[in-house]
C-alpha cells in the first residue's frame, strides 16, 4: 500500500530486502504522526544509496553532494527557522566523506534532525569498508580484512556534547520509531544512527547479526549523565541501542540570529543605514 | 509556511538587466604627484602611520593613494606601505619614491632598489648606510621625551608636516580621531616635536609638493578594496557569509562580521572550503543572498560545490582575492593568476560569471551586480579581486546608494511547481521552501523538470541545452569592456590593472594608444571584442606568468601582439610599465 506521504510516480532505486525500505517507511510514519506539512519540510542529502532516500518522500529536498549534507542543511535552517530541515545519508557520507562537517556540525548545534543508515559497508560503489566496518571485515579493496578502528559515532557525537544521541536498530521497529519521534521533537542537534542490513555486500551484519548483538537501554540509564551515556557508547558486545544522551542548549540559529527571526528571503536591508555606514569611511 | 507572497523587489528574467548606477564622474589624472614610502617592522605601527597620515593629507586637500607590501608574519620582518599624494586622482603604485621613511634599520636594505639618487631617506640618528644618504632625525630620542616609542607614528607624521611646511593644524586634527582611545595628548606632544624638526629642515631640496584641492577632496571617502566590495556586497543584499579565513581574502569576512550587528546577516567561519559554499548553496536554496571568500587554495577546495551550483542551479558568490600560487606559493603578495581556475573550477559544463572589478568604484558596483546576476541566471558569480586592490586604500567621491536597484528572483510556488521547468529562456522561476504551494526539488544527479534523478538521454539532452541556454542570454547581457580613447594599439587589461595602465598611459601621451579596460572576464560576448579586430596592434598587460587572459582572447581569433607579464608578488609599478610599454612601442612606426 502506498503512504500519502511518498512521491508519486517514483520507483526506489534499492536492492529487495534492503533495510532503506524501513527507514523510508519509519520517516513517512513519523512525518505523519507528527503532523509535519510537507511544504514547510525539507530533507537534504548527499550521494549514496540511503541518500537517495528524499527522492521517494514528497517533501522539499536538496540533494546535493557527497559529505556535505550536513553544511547545506544548517545554513538553509539558518535562513528559514521555521522550516523542519532534516539531513539524512549513509554512514560513508556522513561519516567518512563528511566527517570534518560532523565533528563541526555537532558543535554549531542546529535544530535539525540527522539521519545515518549504518549499515557497515559501501553499497552503491559495491562492498567496500566504510567508516563503521568492523575490524577483520574482508571486502574486495580490504582484502585482509579491515585493520582500521571502526568510528564510533555516539562516542565522537558525546565528546562533542551533541544535545540529542541516538542510535537505532531497523529491524526494532516500534523502538526504532519512538526514537526518531523523539529527536524530531527535540530542540537542537539530533543524531539518529540506524543500524540496518545491507542484503547483497554485507553478509555478516545481518538483519539477525543486529538482532543479536544490541540491546535496548532501559529506564536505568540516565539520559542526562554524559559520563555514563560515554561508558554505554563505548559498550560494544553487545551494543546498547536507545537514547545514550539528551540536553537542550541555544540552537545555531537562535544564537545567531535570535529568537523567532524570520525567513531571510523576507528580508531587507535599510539602504539608508548603508549610506551613513559609507559616510563614517 | 507563508501562503501570502510577500517578496521585496520581486523581479522576473522577463525584466531587462540591471544598469550600473552612472556615478557622473570625469576621471581625470592627476598631473603632479608626490610618492613617499615607509618601510618597517610588522607589529610597529606602519599601518596607524598609514592611516594618519592618509587622513591628514586628505583634510590638507591632497588625492591619496596607499598600498602595502608585507611578510607573512604578525611580528618582525620588513614591510613597507607606499603613500601618493597627488593634486588629481591616483590609484596605482610606482616602484622608485621620492621620499622615504625608515622606521628600523632594516628597512633599509628592503627598499634600496626603490631610491633614486635624489630620493629623500629619513632616518633615526642611531641608523646609518654605506651606500645611501640619510637625513637623520632624532626620532628615538624625541619619543622618548614625551614617553615612549609608541609615539613614533606622531613624531614621523610631524616632522613631515614640518618638511612639507603645511599647518599642522590639519594633523592635529586627524591625531584626535585616530588616536582617540590612545592617548591623543601624548601623540600630540609626540607629533609638535616632529614638526618643530621638520620645520628645521625646509631648507633642505625638498621635491615639488602638488597642489591642494581644498573643499574637494575632503569630502571624499578613503576605503580600500575590500571594504569596498564589502559595501557592495551589502548593495546587492548580501544576507549570509560563511567562510574560512584565507589571505587576502579575510577582511570582507572581517568587514560583514563587524557590521552584524546592524544588520540582519548571519556570519558563519565554516571548518574548511568545502563547507563554506555548500553552506552558501543551503542558504540560496532557503531563500538566503549567501557568499563566501577566499583565495586560491581555499577556492580550489570549493570547486565540487561549484559544479553542484551549477547543475542543480542555485546561485552563489564567491570573493576569491588572489594570491601567488601554486600552493601556499606567496601568501600576503598579489597576482592575476587564478583567473584561469576561477573560469575553469568544478566537472562537467555549466555556467558561471567571473566579474574582475579595476578600482574601488568598480569593487563596489560589480560586488553588488554579482549577488544581481547569481540571482538572474541561477548560476555561481566569481568576483576575483586580488591582494593588491583589497588592500589598497584610494578616496572615492560620495556615492548614492539608492541607485542600487534592488531585485529579488525568487517566486513564490503553486501546487504544480516544478524546479526546472524548461522554457524558452533556461531560467526556471527559482521557488524556496516555505514560500507556496510547490515543493521545491533540488539536485545534483542529472533531473528531470520537476528535479528527480533521470537516466533519460532525451532528459539529459533537455537539460543540458537549458544550461546551455542559460550561459547564451547571459553572453548576451554580458558587460562590454571599458574603452578609453581610441587609436591603433590596444592595451588591453583586465581587473586590478586599470589605473596602473591609465595612468601610463597618460603619462606617456601617444596617440596611438587607448585603454580597454575588461571588468566582466567571463563568459565574453564575440561582438564586444570586434574592437580588438580593427587595431593594428593589441598588447595585453596582466600580472601573471602565462597570459591567462590574452589566452583567452586568442580563442576568439583576436591577435595579441605582445604581452607585458609579471609574477613576482608585485602590483604592476607605473614607472616600470612606463618603460616596458615604451620599449614595445618605439619599435612600432
């Protein structure tokens, strides 16, 4: 059955059984749920297979280059404020080819929600590692396996004080999707890292590897405690899934431009303050 | 979401181009000048010396001029500043100088190729030279008297004023407005001592001073090229600038970021290059008027954003001050020899506008018609200044700048809205999120009208004629040069070359000569250059080692006869190209 909220007259570009499915169909539920209007919603992604992901959503996009989603998506917030932006892509793009920008990202604190399907491999250039591919793991360019430390995103995204870090698992679904909701509806950055399979390279980090090897962080862990949101980010057998850190601080926006400031495009310059500016040369 | 339209200045492509404001000037030379040129440590307070004695000499009547040479230090080293001051309009440097100032015994040896014979060199008493005659000055001494070195700038500016025997009144004057927070009564003291020994002093044989125009130039403004652009920027309605520090490229970050608090523009130093214009994309996508600035290298870093400008047609401006390359090459000094990467930047074909403004005037008229054109054409604009005309500092007469017509191409979307729609021009009306009823579908990929990804050929075809498109009607609005006289030879330049070559111009008053002067460098209207087939000789000055811009015109079957070129870090010195364009044109009977 079709979602209200996909575009019409497109076809996913995706391999059958591919985890993408799921976050497409996560995103258009929680659009929905929360009552987001598509015309006041904008995704904007890189290059990759998840970035293809805005394409089959019929809200406003940008998808613009590989890495750099996220640089497009904080200025365009910048610019409008009242717009819902959301940057979403692969874990190559957002944390390999865009790594710098995510460190710097996290720090400017935008109120935008940033989407990464990690799914531990390169799919659209076929089977290599990416940033996330665990130690040992053979591809056709890593042909002794990777000897790289996989990046840890919720442990570099803490030492940063992100104000909202998550990490999900799509075969979770309903846990998946309460937590997306919830950094829709948080103020501020919020990173969501879903973990999801790729079927046709990564045979290793299946839809059952994910199954069994995370768990769900319960009441007991205490969302505003950076410190022990780090020991749980650094937890890898099995690895914690949930909300490891929450905190509102002034968004990018706000701090430049203040409280409720209004779409750039509506706005003028005083040519008469440029004058006298002119004339105290 | 905003359902009512409520765009300022709406305009459509259907509107006819912009025109420049006419800021009703003769440009006319001056006809006698006088050059001084004051060399010293960084950190010492060459730039405040600068700056005051500019003032002064404005408020005496005088036309000035001033441009820097300096290291890649905060500290140490030994930089000069060069101050003309000129009974008419002076823009351009000279290389040998009338009058010199040494501040430390360094500056010295670091600027002996620029003293005549009969060049004035003052010096403190404690500096001596094998080689070169000083008229000492007790100038440590003096300072020390009323306090400490600090005051050495006063004392200098003084014993000028005393030389030259001008009131010192004026002086006064400006030691009040510059050393207002720093102690002005010292300075003051500082600056008498100054003009009580250069008083001394006026029996000596002092060059002819030029004559002051009193009531005239007092009025005018002294700015130098980046803040000028800065200016300009704002005219054209610059919103957003987002960018990593770069020589000599910082101060218009510097000069936005010092006025955000005036006005609502959003001033963002970005990790790298590559985030800078790709926030510059993400802001016009939102409805932003967004730059950045930079130099070569960092320019280099942006050329992936500049293609993605490109295909998915969002505008952007990029300030790209030059500087010698390759690499870090030299990173304070000036060249012309980006022009080439600033036309040729970023994979596949697509289109964009180089503007290369010659003098402050045209720093601020082309800084604002770059955020004009972005808009117009959905296209990147490269406005390439260069170290040179960013640092210089010239005088401008009042400018009006309610003549800047203020346009804005965004519109708002119905519910059918497709981003690029094909029509008969290649410009699709531009919608922002939030603005409408249409959802606005921007990409990187090749797309189809209403911005999905396509594999179609015939799509592909579509598309790139539409871009193809967009680059015609923008040739075909394209500036002409500026030409300025006429004769059989051409001396053609482009950007920060103009008043050096004016003046050389004039200076060596042949018939034959005349000026084309090229602001717009890219893309070029054909029919623009037919002038350039009915010469005798062409000639191009510009300052780099290849010839990037004569290149370019020899595609378009002009003949270049000869090229003047330079890369040694310099500006082109008037004295110099007097000479090497003398040497070309005797032979030519």
């Amino acid at each position: 059955m079709k979602h209200p909220l996909e575009r019409p007259d497109t076809q996913p570009a995706w391999c059958p059984g591919c985890g993408n499915f799921g976050i497409l169909k996560l995103l258009e539920e929680i659009l929905t749920e929360l009552e987001y209007d598509p015309k006041n919603t904008v995704i904007v992604s890189g290059i990759g297979q998840a970035a293809k992901t805005p394409y089959y959503i019929n809200t406003h996009m940008f998808g613009g280059l590989h890495g750099r989603a996220l640089s497009v998506a904080t200025a365009l917030k910048c610019s409008n404020p009242s717009l819902h932006v959301i940057a979403e892509g692969g874990d190559g793009d957002m944390y390999g080819e865009g790594g710098n920008h995510f460190i710097h990202t996290i720090r400017r604190n935008p109120n935008i929600v940033h989407i990464v399907h990690n799914n531990m491999v390169y799919g659209l250039t076929k089977g290599q590692a990416s940033p996330t591919s665990q130690k040992g793991y053979k591809t056709p360019v890593q042909v002794e396996g990777v000897s790289s430390e996989p990046f840890n995103p919720i442990s570099v995204a803490l030492a940063l004080k992100a104000g909202f870090v998550s990490r999900v698992n799509i075969g979770n679904y309903a846990h998946a999707k309460e937590t997306l909701k919830e950094a829709f509806l948080h103020k501020g950055y919020a990173l969501v890292d879903i973990f999801q399979p790729c079927v046709v390279f990564n045979k290793v980090n299946t839809y059952q590897w994910f199954k069994n090897n995370t768990y769900e962080l319960d009441h007991s862990h205490d969302r505003s405690n950076l410190i022990s949101a780090m020991t749980k980010a650094l937890e890898n057998d099995p690895i914690p899934i949930g909300i490891f850190y929450q905190k509102d601080t002034l968004t990018f926006e706000e701090s430049i431009r203040g409280n409720g400031a209004k779409a750039l495009f509506t706005q003028t310059h005083d040519i008469e303050k440029i004058q006298k500016l002119f004339e105290s040369y | 979401m905003m359902k009512d339209a409520n765009i300022p200045f709406a305009s459509t492509i259907s509107d006819e181009p912009v025109t420049l404001p006419d800021h009703n000037r003769v440009e006319k030379h001056h006809t006698h000048s006088l050059s001084i040129l004051i060399g010293g440590a960084a950190g010492t307070g060459i730039v405040t010396l600068e700056n005051l004695l500019s003032d002064a000499f404005k408020q005496h009547g005088w036309y000035v001029f001033s441009t820097k040479e300096y290291m890649s230090r905060v500290r140490g080293g030994s930089n000069t500043t060069l101050l003309r001051i000129a009974d008419g309009p002076v823009y351009a440097p000279c290389w040998h100088v009338d009058l010199c100032i040494a501040l430390d015994e360094n500056a010295i040896p670091h600027v002996q190729a620029r003293l005549r014979d009969d060049t004035m060199i003052l010096a403190d008493t404690s500096i001596n030279h094998e080689e070169v005659q000083i008229q000492s000055m007790p100038m440590i001494d003096s300072v020390r008297k009323v306090g400490s070195l600090h005051y050495i700038n006063s004392y200098v500016a003084g014993v000028l004023f005393g030389i030259f025997g001008i009131d010192s009144i004026v002086l006064s004057k400006s030691i009040k407005t510059i050393f207002k927070e720093h102690d002005p009564l010292k300075n003051e003291a500082a600056m008498q001592e100054g003009f009580s020994y250069g008083k001394s002093l006026s029996s000596i044989n002092l060059p002819k001073l030029p004559e002051a125009r009193k009531n005239i130039v007092d009025t005018f403004h002294l700015i130098n090229g980046s803040t000028a652009a800065g200016f300009g920027f704002l005219a054209g309605g610059c919103n957003m600038i987002t960018s990593y520090p770069m020589s000599p490229s910082t101060a218009v970050l510097n000069f936005m970021a010092s006025i955000s608090d005036i006005f609502d523009v959003v001033v963002e130093q970005s990790e790298d290059e590559i985030a800078s214009l790709n926030m510059v994309l993400g802001g016009w996508y939102g409805g932003a008027r967004a730059m950045t600035s930079t130099s070569g290298g960092g320019f280099a870093l942006m050329s992936e954003a500049m293609s993605l400008s490109g295909v998915s047609e969002t505008p952007a401006v990029v300030y790209l001050a030059q500087r010698p390359g390759p690499a870090t090459g030299l990173p304070t000094r000036t060249e012309q020899g980006d022009l080439n990467l600033a036309i040729h930047s970023g994979h596949g074909y697509f289109g964009r506008i180089v503007l290369a403004p010659g003098d402050q005037q045209e720093c601020i008229d082309y800084a604002y018609l770059a955020f004009e054109l972005a808009d117009r054409y959905q296209m990147p604009v490269v406005y390439l200044s260069d170290q040179y005309l960013a640092d210089s500092i010239g005088m401008l007469p009042s400018i009006d700048f309610s003549n800047y017509e203020q346009r804005r191409y965004i519109q708002p979307t119905e519910s059918s809205y497709e981003r690029y729609r094909l029509n008969n021009t290649g410009i699709s009306p531009r919608g922002v999120p939030g603005l409408g009823e249409g959802l606005v579908v921007s990409s990187s990929h090749e797309h189809d009208e209403r911005g999905q990804s396509t594999e179609s050929y015939q799509i592909r075809e579509d598309m790139v004629k539409k871009r193809k498109q967009k680059v015609d009607l923008a040739i075909s609005e394209a500036h002409a040069p500026k030409v300025m006289g006429k004769g059989s030879i051409a001396i053609i330049g482009w950007g920060s070359t103009k008043y050096a070559i004016s003046e050389v111009l004039k200076a060596l008053n042949d018939q034959r000569l005349f000026h084309v002067h090229f602001t717009w460098v890219h893309p070029l209207n054909p029919a623009h250059l037919e002038i350039l087939k009915n010469t005798e000789i062409n000639i191009v000055i510009e300052n780099n080692v290849s010839g990037e811009f004569a290149d370019i015109l020899k595609r378009y079957e002009i003949q270049i006869d000869h090229t003047i070129l330079q890369s040694n870090g310099f500006p082109f010195f008037t004295d110099q190209l007097k000479e090497e364009l003398s040497s070309i044109i005797k032979d030519l009977r």
